[in-house]
C-alpha cells in the first residue's frame, strides 16, 4: 500500500488527507443524524402529559430544550404558549432553522471533498503525463521504465481521488436526504404540539 502510494507522487497527500476528513465526517454525521437522538419517541405525548398535571415549569422546559434538536424546537413554543398560536407558531420556526443550519453541520465540507477530490486526481494525473513527455524530450523512447513510472503516477492518482470522491458523494447525498427527512418529520410534531396547546386537537 505504501508503495502504491509512493508511485502516485505528491498529489497523494491532499488525495488521502481529503479522504480522512471524509471518513471523520462520515462517521460523526452517522452518530449525530440518529433519528433517536434528533427525534425521540413520544416526546409530544409526555409533554402534553405534564401540561394536563401542570408540571410544565421552566425548569421542564430547560431539560426538554436539551433533551434534543426536537426538544429545543418544541421548548422555544412551549415558552410562548400563552401569547397564541401564531406566536408559538414564529418562535418555533425561527429556532427550527437554526436546527436544520445545524443538522446539515460538516455536509458543504463533505460536498465539497466529492468534488475536489477527481480535480486533485486529475491534476496528478497531467502531473504524470508532463512528466512522461518531458522524459522523453530528455531520454527519447529508449527506456520503458521512464514511461511506465509516469503512467503510472496518472492512473494511481485518477484512481485515488475518485476512490475517495465517490463515496463521498453517496454519503452526502444520503446525509441530505436524512436531514431533509428530519426536517419534515420535526414539523409534523411541531405542528402536532401547536394544535394541542392551543385546543385545535384533543386526540394523541
């Protein structure tokens, strides 16, 4: 491995420090995008639930906004539930966008390694193949090993960087949609807990 890597020539090192940050991206977004951990199960239930008992207090609150992304979107309306529905309704918004801002945390980066990472290639690629040519003007065509070793800087190097950029690219795309699903369903038990406190809806 360290000899393939050897062969690729200089561009390899930006190459595979792009597919670290990758890989450490990837795995955080995996731990953090847990639907459980953003969403946890009945939370609108247990909430309403203090509310009937009147144990709804800011100390409650506290604990529920940091119980989770969905809790402190939920806590930001339970903290104006007494100035209407369409206060609740604004404070609630305004903290949701701030959540979804950090539910796509690192993906630009990640995004951004998709596509640097076949220019980097490329441009070890064209390294490879100047470097071909240039032997040749100085050696001529007596030596295959010359141009052999160049050749196989380019390929080494396009193989590299789309090894890392695909990927990449997959687990963007994946990570998006799972935000974007996040959103939605953050929403819906936003809404959900607005039609409850405010007497649009009884049934949980």
């Amino acid at each position: 491995m360290f000899e393939v890597i050897k062969n690729g020539g200089w561009m390899m090192a930006p190459i595979i420090l792009c597919s670290i940050v990758a890989m450490a991206i990837i795995g955080e977004r995996f731990w953090s995008l847990q639907r459980r951990r953003i969403i946890p199960n009945d939370l609108v239930p247990y909430i309403w639930q203090l509310h009937r008992e009147h144990k709804l207090d800011e100390a409650t609150i506290r604990r529920i906004k940091l119980s989770s992304p969905l809790g402190r979107i939920l806590a930001a309306g339970l903290l104006n539930r007494k100035h209407g529905r369409e206060i609740m309704k604004s404070s609630i918004e305004e903290v949701g966008r701030q959540v979804t801002h950090e539910l796509e945390r690192y993906l630009n980066a990640l995004g951004s390694i998709a596509s640097i990472t076949p220019l980097l290639g490329l441009l070890g690629t064209v390294d490879g193949i100047i470097r071909v040519f240039s032997d040749i003007a100085i050696g001529g065509m007596g030596d295959p090993a010359v141009l052999s070793g160049g050749i196989s800087e380019a390929l080494i190097c396009t193989a590299t960087g789309l090894t890392v950029a695909i990927p990449s690219l997959f687990f963007h795309r994946y990570f998006e949609r799972l935000v974007d699903d996040h959103v939605v369903r953050m929403e819906e038990e936003s809404l959900r807990l607005i039609d409850i406190m405010q007497g649009a809806r009884e049934d949980i």
